[in-house]
C-alpha cells in the first residue's frame, strides 16, 4: 500500500488554496494509481478545514485527522502542530510522502520523529522566508529561481521551482487546447467569471458588481456575469437578492467544475492565489486583485509577463477603476488577445505530471507478457489515441487480435512485454505494451502506453528498462512524421534519427 499524508489547512481566512494545490496533486497519483486501486491511502491532517475541503476530502475517500487549531504566536504553537501532527503520523501505517503546505510551519517543526514516520518530505512554499526539513521543494511562482531555497533546505533537497510545476487538476489541462481555440475565435466579451476564491470578501465582490452594473446601463446587450462564492457564505441572501434583481446575474455556490466555467467566460475578474494559474491554463484575461500580500508577487510576475491586468491591492479598489478597465478591454480586442496568448504561455497544466515524475514513487520494469494479458492489451489497442498512428489504424476485432496475439507468443522472433509500474508499498499495476521484433541482425521496437497514463514519462522509462541482451544488436522504431510526441521520446531516449520516419539505437 502506497500512503500519503499531506498537513494543509483551508479556512475563510486563509483560503483553500494551500489545500487544493495539495488535492491536485493527490488526484494526479490517484489516477496514475489507478482510480480504484483500493491500496492507495490518502490522509489529510489539518488544524482549520472549511466545509468545502471536507466534502472533497470525503468524495476522494481519502481520511481527515484534526489537530488544534490554537494559533498562539510562534514557537509555542509550533511545538503543540508539530507534537500532534507526530500522533496523527505515528497512528498510520508507513507514510511513504509527507506533504506540507503551511506558511505557518517551519524549523524545529520537522521533529526526528516525524523524519522518521515518513520516507520522504516534500514542502509547497512560496515565500522562501523560513528554512525547512524536506526531500523535495517546490514552488510554483513564475520565474523563480533555485538560489532562493538553497540556504534554507537541506543541500541533498531537489528543488522544483516556476511554471514547469503548477500544480492544477487534470480537467484544466482537458479543457486547454479548446479553450486557446475559442480564444483565438472570441471577437466580443459577453460573459465575465468573478472568482475570488474561498475566502468570500464580500464587499470587493459587491464592488465589482455595482462597477459591471453601470456599465451594463450603457449597453445595448449587457455583460452576462457568474460569480462564484463559497457554500458557507455569510453573505448568501445579499447575493441571492443580486441575482433576483439582475437576469444577467448567476451566483454560484461553490462548484465542481471551474474548468468549464472559466472554458465559458470571455474574461475573468478574479484573487491572484492557485487559481491564477488555472485561468492562464485556459488562456483566460483577466482583471486580477490582490486579496493577500502573499499574492503580490504572482500579480507582479503575471503582469510582467503582460498575462493579466493588475488592479491593485483589494483595499484601494473602486468602482470606477473597475469600469474604466473594463471598459478599455472591452472596446480592444489586440488586448484581448494579447493577454490570452500570453496567459497561457505562463502555464501549460501538466506541472502535477512532472512533480509526479520527479518524486521517484515508482519504477518501471518489463515482464514476459502472457495469455491473460491478451484482453488488457486488445482494449489499450481499441482506443482511438492509439489506433491513430498504428500501421493498421482501423478498427480490430477481438478475434482477430486474439488471433494475432496468441501467434506473437508462439513466435520466437518476437519479444512482448508488458510495461508494469511498482510503486512503493509494492503495489504493482501494467500500464502499457513494448515488443521487440528480431529481423535479420536488429531488432524494431514497438510501444504503447495505456491512453490514461500517457505523458507521464513513462514510454522512455520502459526503454531505458530494455535489457542489455537486446542492445547488443542494433534497434530500429518506425515513427509516424506527425507523432511529434514519439518523436520527441526516442530523441530523449538516445535513439538517432535517420530518415523522417526511422530512428536507431546503437
């Protein structure tokens, strides 16, 4: 069994960023885990945790432990998190990753015991104001550098810092390249999100609204808006009163589906914390308010970057700046543009996948593959994404794949193997296909990644895994010119390109 443990902490007045960043993450070992493998743990231990994060806690079926949440000033609180959060770990089985997202934890938190409850220890930081105990360091702020964690993590720490590693849900990356597409197409702003995450200010959201309701006055079709307040607000009948009052009102509470709602807007109004990074991914302008000063620096390196337009601290914003922006991006599509494409240069949506990758929580092998695995394979092969650059791309029967797969195993020029993935713990789980055919004095590869686990590193981990018996002789991949992907992988792979379609290993 593979446990996780991760010490965040979501509430109104901190948000639910820290937390959220943490479930993205979680969700993506999830699915390489595969969504129901039983022998997954996640355990959330948290000293403040809203409404909301619980429920997404209890729809992953992860656990919760609660420590106190008496925050006295520094050490004293410190030692009382850190003594509690030693039981909650020392209640669990092995913890193979601790995770830590908390401004408020630092040295002398990392006690010996806790070091020694968990393998390892990755921290999600983006201040780089305090020193820590930790494996793994990450922080997601665009254009940070190393240098600014050495002094304050061990030296053997790995260091993941900038936009190769925001960590967002896997439905952002879903929605990207559709999103860009609409984007690029979007001629007029008629539909704005306001998002001002979970901390619910009410007042900078009734200013935003009082600033968009002049200006619909003036229009001829007014700007359609969805705002997106938490559950619990306590403002909940102020802004159902709104919403009765003004038909191009939506007020939203809570939601399971940001990607598609930000896929919809034209342009967003929005807190510079986790979801900032989210609307880049989709290529979403935005009017960006600073609601902490923990979110000054994103603000500064998105508007940098000409990615957002920066309204400022949320105690110096009014109604008129909000309707003269507004309004200039209203009537200047080259700024919208703008503003998309560099948005989404800023973050890809595939940071969870390569903090994965780099936390070494499995290896890679090749098996012998057998009859049993003849059904696996031939429902890996029926799937579109794969059958899409296949030599014989239409569409196979079952018999005629058990026919063609039981011959492969008879042959004794041809070598299958499963690809299977061992993560610690031991759990095992196959996760794609790789044959070597003999022919004459070398060999040609052929491989193939489940369509679930693609772009996790996988294929060229699984050559890497080739035996040195077999690269003794030369080995050939026949690559499609437009499979750029593959392409890529032999590249990286050590393999040499000889023609537009054929690569060798020597």
């Amino acid at each position: 069994m593979l446990h996780i443990a991760v010490r965040a902490d979501a509430s109104n007045t901190i948000g639910a960023g820290h937390f959220m960043r943490c479930l993205a993450l979680i969700k993506c070992i999830k699915k390489a885990f595969g969504a129901e493998n039983k022998t997954l743990k996640v355990t959330f231990i948290c000293a403040d945790i809203n409404s909301y994060c619980t429920t997404k806690i209890l729809e992953g079926e992860f656990s919760l432990i609660k420590v106190t949440n008496n925050y006295l000033n520094a050490p004293a609180w410190l030692k009382l998190d850190s003594q509690q959060t030693e039981q909650a770990l020392s209640s669990l089985d092995k913890v193979h990753v601790l995770i830590v997202d908390s401004y408020r934890i630092q040295e002398p938190w990392y006690s010996d015991n806790i070091k020694s409850l968990c393998s390892k220890v990755l921290v999600i930081d983006d201040l780089a104001n305090r020193k820590h105990y930790c494996h793994y360091l990450l922080d997601q702020t665009l254009d940070v550098k190393n240098e600014r964690y050495r002094k304050l993590v061990p030296n053997t720490c790995q260091i993941m810092v900038g936009k190769s590693y925001m960590l967002l849900r896997e439905e952002f990356l879903q929605w990207r390249n559709k999103a860009l597409l609409k984007r690029n197409k979007t001629k007029s702003i008629k539909n704005i999100l306001v998002s001002l995450g979970g901390s619910d200010p009410t007042a900078i959201n009734l200013t935003i609204i009082n600033a968009i309701t002049i200006i619909n006055k003036h229009l001829g079709a007014p700007l359609s808006v969805n705002l997106v307040v938490p559950k619990n607000s306590q403002s909940a009948d102020t802004y159902k009163t709104l919403e009765k009052e003004n038909s191009w009102l939506t007020v939203q509470f809570d939601t399971n589906d940001m990607a598609r709602l930000m896929y919809y807007a034209d342009i967003a109004i929005g807190a510079s914390g986790s979801s900032a990074w989210e609307r880049c991914c989709l290529g979403l302008p935005t009017l960006a308010i600073e609601l902490a000063d923990n979110q000054a620096l994103v603000l500064d390196r998105l508007s940098s970057h000409g990615a957002i337009i920066n309204l400022g601290k949320s105690a110096t914003l009014t109604p008129q700046k909000i309707q003269q922006t507004l309004v200039a991006l209203l009537n200047s599509n080259t700024q919208y543009l703008s503003l998309s494409k560099k948005a989404a240069c800023c973050c890809d949506g595939k940071g969870s996948l390569r903090v994965l990758e780099k936390l070494n929580l499995s290896k890679v092998y090749l098996r012998p593959a057998t009859l049993e695995d003849r059904d696996l394979l031939f429902n890996w092969q029926s799937q579109a994404s794969v059958r899409k650059y296949s030599r014989t791309n239409h569409n196979i029967s079952f018999d005629e794949h058990s026919h063609w797969y039981e011959n492969t195993l008879r042959n004794t020029n041809r070598n299958l193997f499963i690809i299977t993935e061992q993560w610690l713990g031991g759990t095992e789980s196959p996760v794609g296909m790789l044959r070597l055919d003999l022919q004459g004095e070398q060999y040609e590869v052929s491989i193939l990644i489940c369509p679930s686990q693609q772009g996790r590193g996988l294929a060229k981990k699984a050559l890497d895994a080739i035996s040195i018996d077999f690269k003794r002789l030369p080995i050939l991949a026949t690559v499609h010119p437009e499979n750029i992907p593959s392409q890529i992988l032999f590249s990286k792979a050590g393999f040499k390109k000889i023609s537009k379609d054929l690569f060798i290993l020597k």
